[in-house]
C-alpha cells in the first residue's frame, strides 16, 4: 500500500477562507506595547526558542519610546501651581484673605470700589405730579454780622 503524503493543497483551497486576514488583536501586556500585531501573531506559531527577532524589537522599541517621551517632556512646560484662596472660618477673614491674595486682590479691589459706588445714593427724580405741586416756601437764613472797621 503506497504512503500517503502528507501536506497535500488538495481540496484546501475551498476552506481557506476560513484562516483570512484577522484583525489584530489589542495589546494586553505592557510590555508588548509598540510591537506590530502582526508580528506578534506570527511569533505565536513559531517555536519558543526562536523569539529572537521579538526582543530585539522590543528594545527598538523601549529606545524610541523613551526617545519619544523625552522630546514631549521638552515640549510640554511644568503647569505653575496657582496660589489657593485660604478659607477664613468667618466671611470678613475670607474676605481679608481675597483681597491680601497676589493676583485676585486688584479684582476684589476694584470690584469692592464699583460696588461702592452702585451703593451711593442717587439724587431723586421729581414726578409730574411733584413738579406741577406749587413749591413749600423755605426759610432763608442769613447771618449778618456788623461791619468791623479793619486795623491798618
């Protein structure tokens, strides 16, 4: 009886558009950040002690992150800590500490001296009624003092 042999195409070609293209699976580990999908993909069907080319994309990889990194950390300029507005345990110490505080005291200040002038009182405006209504005669009062001759 003739041995059969064993990797044969024959009647392959109708099943093969059950191993199409896969879409690449996420990257779980940390550690495979940056390494082609693909390629990982293929590293998983060839032997163990052949992982060679893995690592040494790996370390490409690490140096360009790192590279990378660098340059953003250049770019990128340290955020300045803003100064906080310290709460009083009492409004008028929340309010000393506003206006003592560097940058929003000018604001409070000048906000306080608008405030300030809303609140004067305004002259009153007459109505039509009170207009036309005659006058109240007021008294005027004038001091006359006598004349002093002046010393010479």
């Amino acid at each position: 009886m003739a041995k059969s042999k064993n990797h044969t195409t024959q009647n392959q070609s109708r099943n093969w558009h059950r191993n199409g293209i896969k879409k690449p699976q996420s990257q779980r580990y940390k550690y495979l950040k940056g390494v082609d999908p693909k390629f990982l993909r293929n590293m998983h069907f060839v032997k163990k002690h052949n992982k060679q080319g893995l690592k040494k994309m790996q370390a490409n990889n690490a140096k360009a992150m790192s590279a990378c990194a660098e340059a953003i950390k250049d770019l990128v300029k340290p955020k300045v800590v803003k100064p906080k507005m310290p709460k009083g345990p009492s409004r008028k110490l929340s309010r000393l500490a506003f206006i003592a505080h560097p940058k929003l005291g000018k604001r409070i200040r000048s906000y306080m001296a608008t405030g300030r002038r809303l609140c004067q009182p305004k002259p009153k405006v007459q109505t039509k009624a009170e207009a036309s209504a005659p006058a109240k005669p007021q008294l005027r009062l004038q001091l006359r003092l006598p004349k002093v001759p002046r010393p010479l």
